[in-house]
C-alpha cells in the first residue's frame, strides 16, 4: 500500500473533465484497496471564498482563518514563514455518484501572493539544470508561473504531512501541465521517496493544432500517421512551437517515472511531440465510464418527468429526446451534431414522430439562481437567448445562432440551448419540474452526441451507456477506442462510432494532409450526415422490447469500461512498473 498525491487545479471545484476522473479513479477498487492516504494539490485560487474546501470539507489548517489545528500546524507555520505563503489543509469527500462510492481525501492548498522570488527563483534553476525548461520566457503567463510558484511550497508541504519514505515511496499524479512543476521538484528535491507520472489528459500543443487549423481533425491525423512513417516530428512537420508555454512542461514529462495517455491518439501524439518520447514508459490508461444498473421502468420514469418540462416549455412531449451535455468548446465540433439532426429530421418526418435535441453548454461557470429565474422572466430563457450578461457570452452567442438556424430549418426536432451546468430549478429555471435531477438526463437520453474534433478520451459522450442510450462518437475521441478494444471485431447497437478521419481520400504527401482545408473538411462532415442519420435511425428503438435490449446491452457494455476494470488493467501495473523500474535503476 502506498500514498497517492494528486496535482491538480480541480483539487476542490470540477470545472472540467478532471475533477470526474478523480472521482471515478479515486473510488475505483484497485485503488481504494491499493492507497493509504490521497492528497489532493493545488494553489488556492479565490482567497476571497471563506468556504475553502467546499460545502463538505472540513478545514483543520488556515493562517488565512486564524485555524491552527491538526499535527502538521507546526511544520505548515515553517514552510509558511520560508516562502512566505499561507496555507490551507483539511478533508473533503470525492464521490462517484454512479457507484454511490464516497473517499474522505485529503486538500492542500497553497495561497502564493507574495511568494519569496528568491525561492521562486531557486525552483527554476533547478527546472532549467535539470530538465531545461526556460521559465524565464514564461514568467510574465500566470497560468504557467503559478504552478511553477506552487511547487516548491507544495514540495515542502508535503514533506511535512509525511507521506513518503525511501522504503515506502508516495506516487504523483501530475495532472496535465499544472502538475508537472510539483512533480519534476520532488523528483528533483526528495527523489528516494517519490515517484512520478505523468497524467496526459490531452497533448496540449497538440490541440491547439488541431483547433486552429480550418482541416482539424481530418487534417491533423492524416500528417501525423505520415509523419511518423517517415521518422518526423511535431516541429519538423508544424514548424517551431517553443511559444508555447505549455511546450516545455508536457515536453518534460518523458523524465517522469512513466506516463499515463487517457486515449490511443494521446499516445501517438505523445511520441510524435519529439524523439525524446521515444523510449518513455507510455501507458494508453484509459478513463473509466459510469456504471449503474437502472430498469426500464426507471428509464421511463425519468422520461416522464422531463417530458414535463418539454410539455410546459413547448406545449409539447417528444417521442425522442436527444442530448448533448458538454463544455462550450471549438473542439466539440458542435456544428457536427446539426448535420446529422438536418438530415434525420427529413427521416423522422416520413414516421410522424418528433425529437427534442437539449444541450447543456457554457463558456462560464454555473449561473447564480437569480439570473436565471430573470432571464426566464424577462425574455423566456431558455426558449430566447439576448447577447451579453447575464446572458449570452461571446462563444455562447456563436452557437446560439447555429440553434437558431436549425430550428428554422427542422420540422420535426426542436433544439433547446441551456447555456448552464445542472439540471433543476435552481439551475435551470422554474419550468423544471422539482422531481427532476440531473441524472434524469442521463437515463432518459435516447442519444448522446460527441462528434468532437480532439477529444482525449471524452467520458461525457458514454455517460447514457449505462442507461441504454446510444452514443454516437467520432473516431477523434479516445473512448472509440477503447469501445474497439473491447468489442474486438463485434459491434455494438449502443455506440455508433462516426469516422470523418478515413473519409477523405488518404493524401500521398505531408504537404497534402496540411492543404486540407475547411471546404473539405465541410464536404466530408455534410456527406457523412446522411449515413449516420440512417445508421441511427435503424438503431433507434421503436418498442420496449427494442429498448430492454439497449438497456442490457449498454450496461454490458459500460461494465467492461468501469473505472474498477481502468485501475486494475492500466494504472496498477504503470504504477509498479514505475516503482520497480527506479529501484532496479537505484541499486545499479
């Protein structure tokens, strides 16, 4: 048994895919069975917010709250006078709601306003001898020079909650970029008694590649899988990329004890961002999906309930409900979902039945309840949208007007834009029945889109599994492949993998997959809509006999993709591999 130490910005707040991953892995068997105590890193972002650890955690250490309990108040009160920071420790609970599972972990939090620079300092020096990343060019990006500020503090806190010994070492998840300063200080400062890893929830240069070419997804991959035939690299291929903050501290990563890649394309970019990848120890760890039994009685209990709301929003109950619930993002493709709904809703007005699309997206974090009980008051939200607060954002105005542009041209669906994270009342309007949780969403879905352009893994799209929803994917995201991994050649009626990346004709040259542009791209998304409406439509039940099968099947399916299966195939044996692999190299 060992100690676990998460680097992480969403160590008390999910504001993305992280905070469920440390959920779910957290919680997993293996690793419940596995880890003495988890800690929980990150700086402390809103000193402002009194309420430190969230609604259920429990403080037993604040210099900012004049709290000075627990056993570490008098090591915490040293590492505080040297790097001149104030310090928040405590617990809070990690549940993974699916499994009901529930973790007390344990909160470090580091407050960095008026850091020692001389400190600050000395931590660079020793990221530049060691693993030549120049934070001299970065300093001026808070997004880097705060995790830099919060390792060396960090390193010094753990010390002193005593998690590791040489005999005993304390594995570290750095958790993306924001991890990797800590991770590389340990290993730097106290390297007997830690281990590290890497946990690539992306290859962050390579997505903004991919976002900000016109081709995407269509054309990154196909110069990636020709780059990598003819021995090129990232910058060989893209051109210098060192701008980027975030180039040198994923770029480092090949030092750390081993590398976790969430999804199958993480670990080809990984290999292709330089030759030093060549020989890490890259793990493809994929992410785990919910599991939860549920029967068809319930599915069609959660139908009714929102079949209610659709009632009072519209004036009327949908035969199908169609979901989409993610961050507002270029890289969701969102567009994608319109194409196939276009060319279904022709379908679906041949068979008299109706759908509702409901998305679940936003560019900030959860609206108050009183903006959206006057927004619901005032202009009919979310039936009507107006640009600016408390409203529409910039990115949320965009999408809307591809809504609105549907809308005029379905007959037969409805898209309904919920510019908020949750599902209730408070969250989303009075009109929500008070029965209806967020859950509701989930078992009542028929489909669940996920047509991104880079998505890692993408854990969002196969949440309606378990419940017998299908999911319609697209090959750029890491969970098809796990789906193949599992089915092998077999196929299953709950997942509809979409492949936009096989579907242009396979450019001969580099040079070629980089001229493929936005047209092209446009052309192979609107050719593939037709097909994926058709394949969606055979698939989409039309009885409960029809719909007992997806339930059963879906399941299935999720259970052999749970976080138990994740940690016990994929992380254990990185994290032995990792430990046996230093001490093999300690005693040579």
């Amino acid at each position: 048994m060992f100690n676990a130490i998460h680097v992480t910005h969403e160590a008390v707040y999910k504001v993305g895919g992280i905070g469920t991953v440390l959920e779910g892995l957290v919680n997993a068997r293996a690793y419940r069975d596995g880890v003495g105590r988890t800690v929980l890193v990150c700086p402390l972002f809103y000193p402002e917010n009194t309420q430190r650890l969230g609604l259920a955690g429990i403080v037993e250490y604040s210099s900012l709250d004049q709290v000075y309990g627990g056993p570490y108040a008098d090591a915490f009160r040293r590492v505080e006078q040297d790097f001149n920071v104030r310090i928040v420790y405590g617990r809070r609970p990690l549940e993974d709601e699916p499994s009901g599972r529930r973790t007390i972990c344990e909160v470090l939090l580091i407050d960095l306003r008026g850091i020692h620079v001389h400190r600050v300092n000395a931590l660079k020096g020793l990221l530049w001898e060691h693993f030549r990343i120049p934070s001299d060019r970065y300093q001026h990006i808070w997004e880097f020079e705060q995790y830099v500020q919060l390792a060396a503090p960090a390193a010094a806190a753990l010390e002193a909650l005593q998690l590791a010994t040489a005999d005993a070492p304390a594995v570290v998840f750095a958790h993306e970029f924001m991890g990797v300063p800590t991770a590389l200080a340990l290993q730097v400062l106290h390297r007997a008694r830690y281990r590290t890893l890497f946990h690539a929830h992306e290859t962050a240069p390579v997505r903004r590649l991919v976002e900000a070419h016109p081709g995407h997804d269509v054309m990154f991959y196909s110069a990636l899988e020709l780059a990598r035939r003819g021995k090129l690299y990232l910058e060989q291929v893209f051109g210098p990329q060192d701008e980027y903050f975030k180039l040198p501290l994923v770029g480092a990563t090949h030092r750390c004890d081993g590398v976790l890649a969430v999804g199958h394309h993480v670990v080809r970019e990984l290999q292709f961002l330089s030759s030093d990848f060549d020989h890490a120890d890259i793990t493809l760890a994929y992410n785990g999906v919910p599991v939860a039994a549920t029967t068809l009685a319930e599915r069609r209990a959660a139908r009714a309930r929102l079949n209610r709301y659709f009632e009072t929003l519209l004036g009327w109950q949908p035969d199908l409900l169609f979901t989409h619930v993610t961050r507002l993002a270029l890289s969701k493709a969102m567009w994608r979902d319109f194409d196939v709904l276009l060319a279904l809703d022709r379908r679906l007005v041949e068979q008299g039945r109706t759908a509702v699309l409901l998305v679940l997206s936003t560019e900030l974090p959860r609206r108050p309840a009183h903006d959206i009980l006057h927004m619901e008051e005032a202009w009919d939200w979310p039936l009507a949208h107006r640009e600016g607060g408390p409203d529409l954002t910039g990115g949320e105005a965009r999408y809307y007007q591809l809504v609105q542009a549907f809308n005029a041209r379905a007959r037969n669906i409805r898209a309904v834009y919920i510019n908020q994270f949750g599902f209730d009342q408070a969250r989303a309007g009075r009109r929500v029945p008070p029965d209806v949780e967020f859950l509701d969403l989930r078992r009542a879905s028929d489909v669940e889109f996920g047509l991104s352009l880079y998505e890692p893994f993408g854990i969002s799209p196969l949440e309606p599994l378990t419940y017998g929803g299908i999911c319609v994917v697209s090959t750029s995201c890491g969970c098809a492949g796990f789906v193949r991994q599992v089915l092998g050649p077999r196929k299953s009626p709950n997942v509809l993998l979409v492949d936009y990346l096989n579907a242009v004709e396979p450019p001969r040259t580099i040079k070629d997959a980089l001229a493929l542009n936005a047209t092209e791209r446009r052309e192979v998304e609107r050719r593939l809509a037709p097909q994926v409406a058709d394949q969606l439509l055979k698939r989409l039940p039309t009885d409960e006999a029809a719909q007992q099968k997806l339930l059963r099947s879906g399941y299935e399916l999720a259970s052999q993709m749970s976080w138990d299966v994740v940690a016990e195939r994929f992380v254990w044996p990185a994290i032995r591999r990792a430990c046996g692999r230093w001490r093999l190299i300690h005693v040579a």
